[in-house]
C-alpha cells in the first residue's frame, strides 16, 4: 500500500509543488455565470461571524458505476416508488412564485431593501381586492381533516406523479372555498412526487391559484416551493454539468456533430437563464418576514446553501446561515459546512475556506454539530469524508497541493477503531474517492507524471474500490472516475503510449467492463497518431483497435458507425482496398444477423446509419481511387447496398462503370463470381448513366458505353432476356435514344438478344416518336395533344391554383369539376395553364382517381415543356415538377407500381421526388406483408437525397410506424418534426397517440392527447377520441376513462361514429362490472342516431358480451338469429369464438353451414376462430382440413378479402363467396398453436418449415414461434 507520508511520493517527482498550476476540478464545471463574486477582499468572512465559510459548485460527480451519496442530513419525506413514464422533453421551467413575494412584504413592512433588488424581475400580480383582509382560510379553526386534504395527502404518498397531478388539478377544478391547508397539501403532493428534471410548471400554476383564491401562503407554502425551486437549482446546475461533459467527451472521443453540439450548447443557454436561485432567496425573505424562520429545517437550508454554492454566491450563503445561527434548537450539519466551504472555493477564497473547515473540525470536536445514525440518512462518517475531500480539491484549486498532500497524510494515519461505534473521527479515513481527488488535482494543474506517479502506486493496490465514499482506511485500486480522469488526460496530452500501457492494464485488472468513453478516448488518440506509422505499425494498431478496442458491445449506434468509418478511411488512404470493405462487409453482416433477431432491452441501429455509413464509405473509396479498384470491391459494394436498400447515387455511377472497364481491360473481371443480379446491377447503373448527364470528374475514362456493355453480356454468356423486365425495357428506351431504332434492332441482332423485343414491343410503340427534342424534358410517353407547343394562360394558370388549393375531398371534387372542362376546351384551342397549375391538377384527378383525364394532362404537360425550349433550366425544371405530380396521382390512386415507375424516371434524370412524392409513395404502401418496413425504406431514402421532410411525408411515416407497432420510431420522427419546426396536426398527434395506445403506454397518450388540444393550430377530430376510448377499453380496461373521453369529445361537438359506438359498447360489456342495461341502451342511440347505420361490428359487440363475458349463449343466439342487417363475417366470427366458449361444436357446424347458405365469405379471422375452437374440442383433423383448404397469397402480396367492409356504405364491392381465403400471419399462428395444444410438436415444426420456405416474414417471427416450442417442451419437462 502507499507508504504512511505521501508527501515523499510528491517530493519525489521531477517538478516541484510550487510549479503546479491552478486546477479546475474534473468532476465539476466552472460556476454559472452572472452569479454574485465578492473579491478576496470583500470582508465576507467577516460577516461571518468570526468564520470564514464554502467550496465547489456541486457534489462530486461519481460514475453511477462507483455508487451515489445523499449529502443531506435531513431529507424530505421519503417517496413510494413511482412507475415508469415517458421522458420529459425538457427540463427548464418558467418560474412565476415571485407573484406573492411583495404581497407579504407590503403586510409586514419589511422586505423594502430586496424589493430595489428585485425590481428587474418577473412583478408580481395584483393582490385580488376585497373589503375585508385576506383570510388565511376558508376553514379557518377547523381541526378535522377534509377530503379533498385526504385525497392530495393519498396522492403524496402514492408517488405517482401523474395521478399526483389528477388529483390536483381536480381539486383545483372541483373545490368552491379551498384552504391555505389544502393548497399546501396540493404543493406537497406534487413537489414529493416530481420526477427529477421534471419541469414546475404546475407546482407554480397551483401556487398562482392559491393567490387568486384570496389565500395568504404560510410558511409550509414557502418552505414546499423554496425545496422545490432549490431541488430545481440543482438539477439544472447538474444537467449543465452533464451536457458540458458531454461535449468534451465527444471532441476527446473524436467524434465531433456540429448539430449535436449545436443542440447541447443551445440547452445549455436556455438552463442558464431560469431564475430558480434568485426566486428562492426572494422566497426565503418573504418568509422571514413573517416569521418562518424557526419552521426551517436543515433540509431547506442545506439546499439553500447548496444553490448559493452553485451560483457562487456569498453574501446570500452569509445571510442564510446568520439567520439559521439565530435557531437554538439544533446545530449544523455536515452537509451545512460543505456547502459553505464550496462557496468559497467558488469564489477563489481559499482563507475563507480554510476557516469554515477550522471551525468544522472544532464542532465535531466539541460536539457542537449535528450527526444522525438514524436509518435513511447519510452516514455521518461519509460526510465528514466528503468535507476533507473538498478541502483537497479546494487546496488544488487554489495552487497549494502541498497542503492538499498533508490532508491526505493525515487520512493516512486515520484511527480506524472507532468507525464501527457511531464515532466521527477526525481525520477520516481514506477512500478511494479521495485518491481520485489527488490524481484529478495533479492533472488538472498540469503535473501528468506525478498524477502517473500516484496513479500507478495505486494500480499495485490489491483490494479494488467498492463505494468511492465508504472511508476504509485502506487504499485500493483506482476507482472509475480515477480512471477516466487519467485516461482523458493522457489522451489529450497526447501521451498514447502511456494511454495505451494503462488501457491494456486496466482491461487485464479491472473487474468491471471497460467504459464506453475509456474506448473512445483510446481510439481516438490512436487515430491521431497513425500518419506517423509505417505500414507494419498502421497495421498492428488497427488490428488491435478492432479486437481489443471496439469489440464492447457498449460502442454502438453512431458512435460505432463513426470508428468503423475512420478505421475504414485511413485502409483507403493506404490504398488498402480490400482490408476496408472487409470492415464494411463484416459489420453489415453482423447487423443484418442483430436487426432478424429478437430485441430484448436495446434497439438495434436505426438502417438509416448502417446506410450512410455504406454511402461515407463508397464516397471515400471513389474519392481516393477515381474508380482505379478492382472491380471485385465494386460488386461487393453493390451487394451490400441490395442488403441495405440503397439506390446507387447518380454521382457514384461514373466511377462504378470505371471500375468494371478498368478490370475488363486487365481481364480480371471477377465472372465466376458473378450472379445475374450482379450483372442487373451493372446493366442498371449503365442505363442510368445513359440517361444523366455525361459531366463527370473521373479522370481518364475508360467506360465504352452501353452497347459495349451489351456485347460483353453475349461474350461472357449472360442472359439478358430472362434479366428484370423493367430493366430491359429501360435499356431498350436507352439504346432506341442512342443508336436509334434501325440501330438497336441491329445491336440486338447481332448479340443475339433480339428475344428481348418480345415483351418490350408495346412499350417501344410508346417511345417510338417521343425522342427529346429538350435538353431532358423527354416524357417517355406517346401525347395525344397537339405536337405544337401550347401558349400559357395565365388568367387560367391563377384560377386553376386557386380553385384547387382546396384539402377537403367534397371541395376538391367540387372544383375539380368545374376546372377539368375549361381546361380541356383551353387544350383543343391550344392553350393551356402554366406548369405549377398543370402539376397541380394531375395530383387532384390522380387524387380522385380520375387517371384517363389524369394521363390527358399530362400529356399537355409535354407538350406544354416545348413552349420553354429556350429555357433549358426552367424546362427541365418544369419537367421534374411534372413527373413528380405523377408520382403523386399514381400513389394516391393506389397505383403504387406505376407511382415508382415514375419515381425511376426522377432518378435517372438526376433528380429526386419531392416530400410530397415521398409522403404519397409511403401512403400507397398498403398491399405488401410489410408495409411498414417499405415505408420506413422510403423515408430513409428522402433522407439519403437530403429530401426536407414536410407536414405530409411526417404525418404518413409515423402514422405506418405507429400501425406497426414501432412506437420509439414512431415518437423519434414526431420529436423530430417539431424540433424541425414543422408544425404537428391533428393528425400527427393521432398517429403517435395511437402508436402509445397499442403498446399500452397510456401515460405517454394522455400527455399527448392534452397537448394536442392544447396547441393553437388544434382542430377537433374523431380519430384521436375514438383511440383513447379504444385504449381505455381493450388495452387498459378502464370504463371510466374511456367515458371520460368521450364526453370530451361531444364537448368538442363531434359527433360518435359507427366505431365509436361499437367502443362504448364494449365499454359497457366487457369491463368489469358489466353493465348490460347501459349497453342495451347505447345500441338503441345507435339506431336513432341517423348519422350512422347499424353494422356487423356493433352487433358483434353485444354477441361477445352477452356469449363470452356474460356466459348466456341463448341470449347472444337470439341476437344473432334477430338482426336487422345481412350476416357479416365479424358477426360470424364473434359467434364461432362463443361456441367455443361453450363447447358447443354441434352449433359451430350448424352455423358455419348456414354461413355459407348465406353467401358470406370466409375469412382469414373466421377460419383462426375455427381453428382455434376445433383445437380446443380436441378436433384437430377438422383443424389441420380448414388450415390446408386456405391459400397463401402471392409472394410479397397482403392477403385480400380478409377485410370486407362492415357496410355496403363504404361503396366496396361484395365478395364473391366462392373467392379464395388467404391466409394471415396470425393464421398459421393459431395453427401453429394448436399442433403444439395437442401435443403434436413435430406438426408445429413442420409448420414452422413451411413458413420459413415461404421466405415472406421476418425473421423475429419465426424465433417467437422457436421460443414458444421451447416453452412448451419446458412446461411438458416440468410436468413429466
């Protein structure tokens, strides 16, 4: 262990103590600015009272890795534990308490002199005039306890915060005549349930009420908004803290984001300008004006101590500890003399300081302070340890470390017998908490090799540190602040082959998993460092960052994509080609591998990073090489890119076509190698080429064009016939463009690719006369308009905009109408609006799906281009707005095939589609097994093309990711979309409302839901109300609530819809108790009501009701057999789920042949319910017959006919009852459970086959089904 006199180790090293440098302490942050800073010479120790107090701005910040400390000795009342809840979105506050301030001091004649001083902040407001004095209460002499007291004091010791806060604004609502009592039941209530960070704004609303109430606050009033406000003060200070470490951490860890750093330091600024400081100390004076001083506890003055600590404030720290002096009652605590010596410290005056600490070492001596052993208070020997070591780092901070040395020599020799008798001894032992200190001290004041010094002396330690806090009296190994405080010291002093030494020693020695931070301060330094490297150096470094440095998994996300892009940039600089996309190809691999499986407490990367990460990397690779690669890497490249979903950027095509020319004029093209896709890759990215620009920077160019491509298909025998028949065409166009069409026909004769006119041919009598004759304003389609060019309206153009800017459908129909003629007139006389009105107008009839009259415009539109044929840009500008109405239009009408169709024709050209485009494309995705993740893919790719998300493309992505349940991504773009400042709608609130309700977060959804009708821009929709009822109704049964919103939404004058009703029904069926009466009356309001008709759904609900819920089958059998409506499959489906209940399987045939007498389709849902039923009453081979009588629907393809309209008003066609059933996922689930229900484990694994054969899920669901075997084979091995 360290020898006894320490100060040998620090005479010992080279420099001496009077050299070191004054430090800043590690684990704080320098004090706010614009606090209060008296100079050495301001007499504060004098008003002291003989004693000069004070020290740093907070309590050390400790890794939550080495345990955390509570320096107060006498807590607030302790809180129950509260449930998990969102997150906040901010933490700053608007602090109004000043409001009350002056109204006491103006009662009492006092506070005259603060009220100058406060002249520049928020005034209070009016006192509420009235004949007689504000009385103190409404109750005044009443002893009993009210009930709404009761219920706040309930809600206190709850500690829930949400329900601290209904119950609060409840009383706030519903109590005519309230007290000063229960007012202060009402802040004590919310300030013991506030989650920390959490903002005060409804604590200082409730506050404002009590004034508005005529109500004079007492001093529990004060004391709960002065705890609360001081508690506030901290968490500020801390969150500053973190944030600024957090920068620093980044710049050392070499990754620098100019937009996170941006938003760090922009929260930052916004933290410092709240007043919490200076309103608490105006509170606390308008308490001692009437007298509150002697109903302070240590509590409040401690943590009014601790702010004047933290804004470095110290005639306020004088005037709050002369008035507790004025108490004899009970003596200072610990914490009390830190926090003053810290005040000190703060302000550079270190007498002062050295003075408090004097007098704190005279107090414990003569018993004069106050120590609790009491259980739930902070041991008072892990006090006096933290005021010891705040005089150490005080000594350091103020250029005395020889002093700071002789405090930790005397800890040396510390007695040790009597920390086990409830004894404070003077001195305390050492912890490892204190050597973290000394070693902070020498590195921040510049002596690095003694900081080695002591640092390595404890590294031979044999014990490892425990609590950082716990005073032992033994020196251990560094703890984990010790060990970033050295490690970012060494790093930034770029000494990296001491970093390198400790960092090898510490992954050998340590216990504990090396820290993120640790890694990237290592990595970071390493890279700094390669360029001076030879290549055998370069590369033993990188392969011992990649093994032993970034294997944690803790390096993940960004931070990881960041160190595999430098790792891969600084092979490409070596030209080490093969050895970066190594490093690539690996990752992507093992992402894909974590993005299939199963997430259990951690997402996986967001796609969109692992993408840009391949895009960084193929920028470099074309950068550094000008296409000059082997054209191996290129395909592997361009497979990855298909893993990934990435289109190939038009500014990567050039230098790819490089690639491939270059290695097939050195005949080593990798053709074995290469698969049909491969060569679709190439054929695509040529034809793109062909369409673009032919501008490029890639230095001597080899590539010979796409008729040589074409050659080399027949030389190296690849088929092009049987290649992607989109992909053909395309060529075709091209080559017709380029050689002509007498020209292409003799390419394609000679190659012997003249089969691929086969299926082109109807598609070339399209493009046979539609050669541009515009620098790209080639449509690609044939025009029935006049081949003159059109002359612009521009009285038409303005009227067409007008008339159509209209969102409403009726509207829109409406002026669609009315246009449509006029311009089809203006066509014929040659006339026509200008691009922005024509643009306009195909997304109106596209919108309507009117596509023949659509399709019509558009080709006025091309013919109109021709009118700017001496005006290139605004041409092809006016042909990118076209072409991406187009896009729009198809979406819209559903045709999303076309829609992308159009969406390649952008890309080829150069162009990108616009957030519009993008949103309507993500609209259209509804007929895949996976929309959600097609949306998702195209959203990614607006934001590879740096496409500006608008209200639309927001409102569409986060509505299918809330439909697929990805709720993080989901609330991640709904975040994003305000911080962007594009305003959320009714719509957007929806979506995500919907998203918290269907994971049951309905904590999240009523916070939404208020914010939502709280904004400006709110209008009243049924969807939202309808999602809560439904949350309320099926996810969090809770009657109540659900009629809570219901009645909300008829407030808002909505009026229910059919889907609402059927909420209230279930509402009243299915939650316990349930209330038949009610529901029977609900379905009559149906029948009233003339807005809605009477659906399957509703009489649905009151089958499962009456079957399932209330067990009366004859009941729920009347009702079905006496319906007003046609039998629909959901009505029929609710009935075969209650004769299952009731084992009924003579009735299942009965009524499934009477099901198909009636000509109702089978669905997906009703064979589950079948399936499930035949499974439950033991008959499997009914079962496994309906299961194999299904058809799975084409690959890629959402089953159809599963989703009949639940009324003929919907305008939906019947279904032919004789059509196929296709199966649903949650089809084969239910049979999948059944076969292991019966004990068939090896029919579920068959059926788990098949679906993997099938290749259309994802892979997650395939590992719940594993999981579910392996559950069920345990419960079989529990039972045996």
């Amino acid at each position: 262990m360290l020898p006894k006199v320490a100060t040998q180790i620090l005479h010992s090293t080279s420099r001496a103590v009077s050299s070191i440098k004054p430090i800043r302490n590690v684990l704080h942050q320098s004090p706010c600015p614009g606090s209060s800073h008296r100079g050495p010479n301001s007499g504060g120790s004098a008003r002291f009272n003989g004693a000069g107090r004070a020290v740093t701005q907070a309590n050390p910040v400790i890794s939550t890795h080495d345990g955390a400390f509570d320096d107060q000795d006498d807590p607030p009342p302790r809180r129950a534990p509260v449930p998990a809840r969102i997150r906040s979105n901010s933490i700053s506050a608007r602090p109004s308490v000043l409001k009350a301030v002056k109204l006491h001091a103006r009662a009492s004649h006092a506070f005259a002199a603060q009220e100058q001083e406060d002249a520049d902040l928020e005034s209070p407001p009016p006192v509420p005039k009235s004949q007689s004095p504000p009385s103190q209460s409404h109750d005044h002499g009443q002893k009993t306890v009210s009930h709404a007291a009761r219920r706040l004091l309930d809600a206190r010791l709850s500690g829930n915060s949400v329900h601290a806060a209904e119950v609060v604004r409840e009383f706030r609502q519903s109590v005519v005549n309230p007290s000063v009592r229960e007012f202060n039941a009402a802040l004590q209530a919310l300030q013991a349930t506030r989650r920390p960070g959490e903002p005060l704004d409804l604590l200082l609303e409730t506050y404002n009420d009590m004034l508005r109430h005529s109500l004079l606050p007492n001093p529990d009033t004060y004391i709960a908004l002065i705890d609360s406000l001081t508690a506030r003060d901290q968490e500020v200070h801390s969150a500053i803290t973190a944030l600024e470490r957090r920068i620093n951490q980044r710049a050392l860890g070499g990754f620098v984001s100019g937009s996170h750093e941006q938003a760090d330091r922009k929260r930052i600024d916004v933290l410092r300008h709240e007043n919490n400081f200076n309103t608490a100390m105006s509170l606390f004076e308008t308490l001692l004006s009437i007298g509150g001083n002697k109903k302070l506890g240590a509590y409040t003055y401690t943590s009014l101590l601790r702010s004047c600590a933290i804004n470095s404030n110290i005639d306020a720290a004088i005037h709050v500890w002369a008035q507790f002096e004025q108490r004899d009652d009970y003596f200072p605590n610990p914490a009390m003399f830190l926090e003053m010596i810290r005040v000190y410290t703060n302000t550079g005056q270190l007498a002062g300081a050295e003075e408090i600490f004097a007098e704190y070492r005279s107090a414990l001596h003569s018993g004069k302070i106050h120590l609790s052993w009491s259980q739930g208070t902070a041991n008072p020997n892990r006090l006096n340890l933290l005021v010891w070591n705040q005089m150490i780092e005080t000594y350091f901070r103020h250029d005395r470390a020889d002093k700071a040395v002789a405090l930790v020599d005397q800890m040396l020799q510390a007695d040790m017998d009597n920390l086990q008798n409830h004894v404070v001894t003077d001195p305390p032992p050492v912890s490892s908490a204190t050597m973290t200190t000394v070693i902070t001290g020498f590195c921040q004041s510049g002596d690095i090799q003694t900081a080695l010094v002591w640092f390595e002396r404890l590294l031979a330690q044999g014990s490892f540190p425990k609590d950082p806090f716990e005073p032992v009296g033994q020196v251990t190994k560094p703890d984990e602040v010790a060990w970033d405080v050295i490690l970012d010291t060494l790093a930034g002093k770029r000494m990296t082959d001491d970093l390198n030494r400790l960092f090898k020693l510490k992954q050998l020695q340590s216990p504990r998993r090396v820290r993120t931070n640790q890694r990237a301060v290592v990595f970071s330094a390493n890279m700094a460092r390669l360029h001076s490297l030879d290549d055998a150096q370069f590369l033993d470094t990188l392969d011992w960052l990649l093994t032993d440095v970034l294997t944690s998994s803790e390096i993940g996300s960004s931070h990881h994509l960041h160190t595999l892009t430098e790792v891969s940039n600084a092979y490409m600089e070596r030209k080490m080609y093969d050895k970066a996309l190594h490093l690539l190809s690996s990752y992507v691999n093992e992402y894909t591998k974590a993005a299939s499986a199963p997430v259990h407490g951690r997402t996986t990367t967001p796609v969109a990073h692992v993408q840009e990460l391949h895009l960084k990397f193929t920028d470099k690779l074309y950068e550094i090489s000008n296409g000059d690669f082997p054209y191996s890497i290129a395909v592997e490249l361009a497979r990855l890119a298909v893993v990934l979903r990435i289109s190939q950027p038009p500014r990567f095509i050039p230098f790819f076509l490089q690639s491939y020319a270059l290695s097939r004029a050195a005949q080593n093209l990798p053709i074995t190698a290469m698969t049909r896709r491969d060569w679709e890759l190439l054929l695509m990215a040529a034809s793109s080429f062909e369409s673009i620009s032919e501008d490029h920077d890639v230095p001597n160019f080899a590539y010979q064009g796409l008729a040589s491509l074409i050659r080399d298909l027949a030389t190296f025998k690849v088929d092009f016939y049987n290649m992607d028949k989109n992909l053909v065409r395309s060529v075709i166009d091209q080559l017709s463009q380029r050689l002509g069409s007498e020209g292409m026909l003799a390419l394609l004769e000679e190659t012997g690719f003249a089969n691929a006119l086969q299926d082109a041919d109807q598609y070339l009598s399209t493009i046979k006369d539609s050669a541009s004759e515009t620098s790209g304003a080639d449509s690609g389609y044939a025009s029935d308009a006049p081949s003159r060019p059109f002359k612009i309206d521009k009285f038409m153009s303005r009227t067409f905009l007008d008339e159509l800017k209209l969102t409403v459908t009726k509207d829109l129909v409406d002026a669609t109408d009315r246009v449509f003629p006029k311009f089809k007139a203006a066509a014929e006389s040659g006339r026509s609006p200008n691009i922005p009105a024509l643009s306009l107008l195909i997304r109106s009839l596209g919108r309507l799906g009117r596509m023949e009259d659509m399709q019509f415009a558009y080709n006025v539109a091309q013919s109109t281009l021709k009118t700017f044929e001496n005006d290139k840009v605004l041409q092809t500008n006016g042909w990118f707005d076209i072409e991406d109405a187009m896009v729009i239009g198809f979406a819209q009408h559903g045709d999303s095939e076309t829609a992308n169709m159009y969406r390649q024709r952008i890309f080829a050209h150069g162009g990108v589609p616009s957030a519009e485009a993008y949103g309507a494309l993500i609209f259209s995705t509804k007929e895949t097994t996976d929309d959600a993740s097609a949306a998702l893919e195209l959203f990614n790719e607006s934001q590879k093309y740096r496409v500006v998300p608008n209200q639309y493309l927001y409102n569409n992505i986060i509505s299918k990711l809330a439909k697929a349940r990805k709720t993080d991504y989901a609330m991640e773009l709904f975040r994003q979309m305000k911080e962007v400042r594009v305003l959320p709608t009714s719509v957007s609130y929806g979506a995500v409302i919907g998203a918290c309700a269907r994971v049951g977060d309905y904590q999240s959804a009523e916070v939404l839901f208020k914010e939502m009708r709280g904004n400006t821009n709110f209008f009243p929709r049924i969807p939202p109300f309808n999602t809560m009822i439904q949350m309320y109704t099926t996810v969090k049964p809770d009657r109540s609530r659900a009629l809570y919103y219901y009645k909300e939404m008829r407030k808002e004058k909505i009026f229910p819809s059919a889907h609402t009703y059927k909420l209230l029904l279930d509402a009243y069926g299915t939650i316990e108790p349930v209330d038949l009466e009610k529901m029977e009356s609900t379905f009559r309001k149906i029948k009233e009501d003339k807005r809605v008709a009477v659906q399957g759904v509703h009489y649905a609900a009151l089958i499962n009701a009456y079957g399932c819920v209330s067990k009366d089958l004859d009941k729920a059998l009347v009702i079905f057999n006496t319906m007003s409506i046609p039998p629909e499959p959901i009505v029929y489906e609710t009935l075969f789920n209650v004769l299952t209940v009731h084992r009924r399987e003579d009735l299942i045939s009965r009524y499934l042949s009477k099901m198909h007498l009636e000509g109702v389709h089978m669905t997906a849902y009703i064979a589950n319910s079948l399936i499930k039923g035949y499974s439950l009453l033991g008959n499997m081979e009914e079962a496994r017959k309906l299961f194999e009588s299904l058809e799975d629907p084409p690959e890629g393809v959402a089953a159809s006919n599963n989703h009949a309209p639940h009324s003929p008003l919907e305008g939906a066609p019947p279904i032919d009852p004789n059509a196929p059933v296709y199966r649903e996922p949650s089809t084969w689930e239910a049979m999948f459970r059944a076969e292991l229900g019966s004990g068939n484990r090896d029919g579920a694994l068959a059926l788990l086959e098949r679906l993997k054969a099938r290749q259309v899920f994802f892979a997650s669901v395939v590992v719940l089904w594993l999981i579910i075997i392996l559950d069920n084979t345990l419960k079989q091995c529990t039972t045996e």
